[in-house]
C-alpha cells in the first residue's frame, strides 16, 4: 500500500517534472447579447507575457501561441493547461519587436511546419526574419530562415497566412523607410508570396520576385475569407488607419497616399499611377491590430464579419463584409477600455473566438496592466446568462469638438491622458517648454510635426503632422494642453495658426 509520505514525494515530484506548466480554470467574466445570441466571455488562461499571435492545432486541440520575448507555448483547449514549448535565444525584443506572427502549416501527407516572423540584431543592425521549423509533436526542430530583411526599431509587420491555395504570405513593414514602401525590388512594405520551401512561386504577379502588393506602412493584421479572400489590418500614421482587400500586383499608396484618396494630391498621383484604397478606414486612428474572419452560424449575426482587435481603443471590431466581401457595411465595437489593448484574435471551426491582451507591452493604457494580466480571452456561445450583460456599440461617427476630446482622439496614445509621455519616447507636456514657449514653435509644430527636421531629439519618437486638422481644432488642442496637466499658459490665437499655415504654404 502506498504511504501518504510516498504520495507527498510523488507530488513533489510531479510539480518539478511540470515547472514549466501551469493550469487554469475557466473564469466567467461576463455575457454578450448579440442580436438573439447569449455569449459567454470567460478567461481561459493568465500571467502572460505579451501573447503576439495565437494559431490553432486541430490535430491536438490546442493553441500554440507566441510570446513578444521569445516564447511559444501551449493552451490545452480541454483543460485550459499552458505549457512551453520553445524559446527563441537569437529574438530580438525591445517595444514592438520581438517574436511575433506565426502560421501552423499542417497537410494531410508530408512535414508539418512553424512559421515564424520574429526580430534579431547582429552588431547595430536590426532584421525581421521569416523562419520555418519543423513541428512534431510540440518540438520545434530544423530551423531554416526562409527570408531575412532589414528590419528596425518600430514598423516591422508582421503576420503570417498558409492561403487556400497552399502558399506563404508574410506582411512585412516599412521599417520607418521612406522608400521601401514603393520599391518593388525591397521586400519591406510587402505582401510577400512564398512556396512552403521559401522559393518563389511560378505565378507570382512579378517573375522571380516574392512581391505579391506593395505600398504598406505597418501591417499588423492578415486573414482570409472562407473564399480565399485577403484582408489586411494597417497602422497608419497621425490619420487613416486602414483595412484593406488584397489583389495582386496592387499598390496601396504608402507613404505617397495615405487612406483615402480624398486630397487633390493623393488623387493627382493616383491618377498618374494607380493605387488601391482600404475598404475602410479611420480617422482619429485606433491602432488596429489581429484579424480573424467569423463565417460561423454559431453567431450568426457575425457570419461573414471580419474581426479585428485594437490596441489604442482597447476593443474589438465587428465588421460585417457585404455579400461580395468587397466592403465594410456595418461595424460595432466590444470591450471598449473593458480589458485593454488587444493583439490576437482567432476563430475555431465551432465558431469559438479566442483572443488575447497586450497589456505588458511597451504601452499600457490607464489603468493596465491588471494584476494578472496579459491573458487569453474565449467567447463562445451560451444558453443562458452569466454575469454582467455586454452589447456591441454602434460606431460614433462624430468626434465632439473640443480641446480634450481631440487631444484623446489624435495625441494620447503617444502623450498619455494626463500628459506624462512616454520615457524617452515621447515628450511629458507638464510644464513643457514647448507646450508653453512661443506661439508660433507650438503652431508650427502641431501643424507639421517633426518628422521632417532634422535637428537631433532625445527622443526617439517622430511627431506627425496634424496639417489636416482645422484651424479651429489645431487652435483647440493647443489651447487645451496649455491649460491642462498643471499648465497655466496663455491661450494661442486663431491668427497664429492661420499665419503659419500660409507661411508653409508659400
């Protein structure tokens, strides 16, 4: 008969055995009524570090997912167990790089693979990097860097598709260069098209080149549509954060054109050389992020939706796509500032939606990151109540017009709510001399930023301009922050800001 002495070692055994596992029970945190729908919203798993992308395995019902730093790990589906399964030495993370997209490539005969998207540095320079493992097993084995890119210390994409027809399709940033974007001969700014061994495919739109579309600034969403369909999520700069349906050999303007093509400049170039528009757009911007595309009836509400999760509203987006799948018709918005910026959204074949939080990365909005954060989040369909009852929200067209709104609409992602910045990023505006020097450096600069200038900042990031903003709301921004935060400055007139403008115009 065995002991309680040898069920203790054995226990303890056990634990040292799993060290590197932990387990979670599911935690209800509330109801969604969608339309005739009740949806359960539950925690499945916690004490994350920056989950980046989240891939299904149905051949063991678990979702492999990445971590920013260098970790993949496990979420058993049955019994909501987290275990690792790799780390990643050579990933580079600082902010937004790191370990990033990744595509689980699983045919019925043949190697299963692992795709990965991650950043590295050798001496000063910094790269992303496409790379396929071996995947057996939950072992990772036989890397091989398929691609390997300039990369840099912010817009390096990046996600990862297997496409219907069996190809790789990578997005990969612009990393912050002003001629990659447009340079058919750089593989930066791209939809990249592969074979699953790395090498070109013979109907690629260009010959001998992995370029399928071109002019992207910092894509950060890639799905696919039950037809095969290619949607894409993409920050924009200070305006028009986009979504956008992929053709080949389209050009989607960046950084010529930004969004729409609604400035008699935009419309003069793409008259010259066509370019593509998003199928949706947004001004103030939202930091768009993960993509999934919904075509279950176990919502059916959501049924051929596109869902995409943000990170600067803190929310997740239903976009409901019209019958040809060429344009957005309806969006309601979930979570908004309820669990905070969100980096990953999946949907399994029961309709099931996983998602995660990004809440210890580089820029943790008011009030994040919660005790247990970063977390991995499921909705699922549900018979009956639980819990706090949630609706989706009707996009508000209309931004309100005053100082803070506008502020919290186009500044404080960067310059935070209560002014502080970010350390060594960007500015603290509390008591800035800048915030309250001369009239016309704050007019100048809020109308034209600093991307341009050239004079060296001890901070690393570039200001936009905001020259497409009113006379009025510039005037309105500027009045509010040099009254705000602990300021007590002297407001800055209409003429000042007129007077600048035609200045810059001459």
């Amino acid at each position: 008969m065995t002991s309680t002495k040898q069920i203790y070692i054995l226990h303890i055994f056990c634990i040292i055995l799993t060290g590197c596992t932990s387990s979670n029970s599911e935690e209800i945190i509330s109801s969604i009524e969608v339309g005739n729908s009740i949806l359960t919203l539950s925690k499945v798993a916690d004490n994350l570090d920056v989950p980046w992308d989240l891939q299904y395995d149905p051949l063991n019902n678990v979702i492999i997912f990445s971590e920013i730093a260098g970790k993949i790990k496990k979420l058993d589906l049955r019994t909501n167990e987290v275990t690792s399964i790799a780390h990643l030495e050579d990933v580079y993370q600082l902010r937004t790089l790191g370990l990033l997209g990744m595509a689980l490539y699983q045919p019925n005969k043949g190697q299963h693979y692992l795709y990965l998207s991650y950043t590295s540095k050798t001496d000063k320079n910094i790269y992303s990097n496409l790379v396929r493992y071996d995947f057996k097993e939950d072992k990772l084995s036989n890397p091989k860097t398929l691609l390997q890119i300039p990369g840099n210390t912010g817009h390096n994409g990046s996600r990862i598709i297997i496409s219907k027809d069996n190809k790789i399709l990578w997005a990969t940033g612009d990393a912050a260069h002003d001629n990659y974007a447009q340079d058919t001969t750089s593989l930066n700014g791209k939809i990249l098209r592969l074979n699953p061994d790395g090498s070109i495919p013979n109907d690629n739109p260009i010959a001998n080149s992995y370029v399928y579309a071109w002019g992207f600034r910092n894509i950060q969403g890639l799905t696919q549509s039950a037809s095969g369909s290619i949607y894409t999520s993409e920050h924009g700069d200070a305006i028009e954060d986009e979504v956008n349906l992929i053709h080949p050999l389209h050009n989607y303007g960046w950084p010529q054109i930004e969004g729409m093509h609604d400035t008699d400049k935009e419309m003069a170039i793409a008259k010259i050389s066509a370019r593509t528009e998003p199928i949706h757009s947004w001004t103030p911007v939202i930091a768009p992020s993960g993509m999934a595309y919904y075509n279950s009836t176990a919502i059916p509400t959501w049924k051929n939706s596109l869902l995409l999760v943000t990170l600067k509203t803190q929310s997740m987006r239903i976009l409901k796509l019209s019958d040809d799948g060429t344009t957005i018709v309806d969006e309601n918005v979930l979570f908004t500032d309820y669990l905070g910026r969100l980096r990953s959204v999946l949907v399994l074949p029961n309709g099931d939606i996983y998602f995660s939080s990004s809440n210890r990365d580089w820029n943790p909005q008011k009030g994040f990151p919660k005790k247990k954060d970063d977390a991995i989040y499921r909705i699922t369909k549900s018979n009956h109540v639980q819990g706090p009852v949630i609706r989706p929200k009707t996009v508000r067209k209309e931004i309100a017009l005053s100082g803070k709104t506008l502020y919290e609409a186009y500044c404080s992602s960067c310059h935070k709510t209560d002014g502080a910045g970010i350390a060594h990023l960007f500015p603290s505006l509390r008591q800035s001399p800048i915030v309250l020097g001369d009239d016309n450096d704050l007019a100048s600069l809020l109308l034209y930023g600093t991307a341009d200038k050239k004079e060296k900042s001890p901070y690393e990031g570039k200001m936009p301009a905001f020259n497409f903003l009113t006379d009025e709301e510039i005037e309105l921004i500027a009045n509010y922050i040099r009254t705000s935060f602990g300021n007590t400055g002297s407001k800055i007139s209409p003429q000042t800001i007129q007077s600048n403008r035609r200045q810059n115009a001459k």
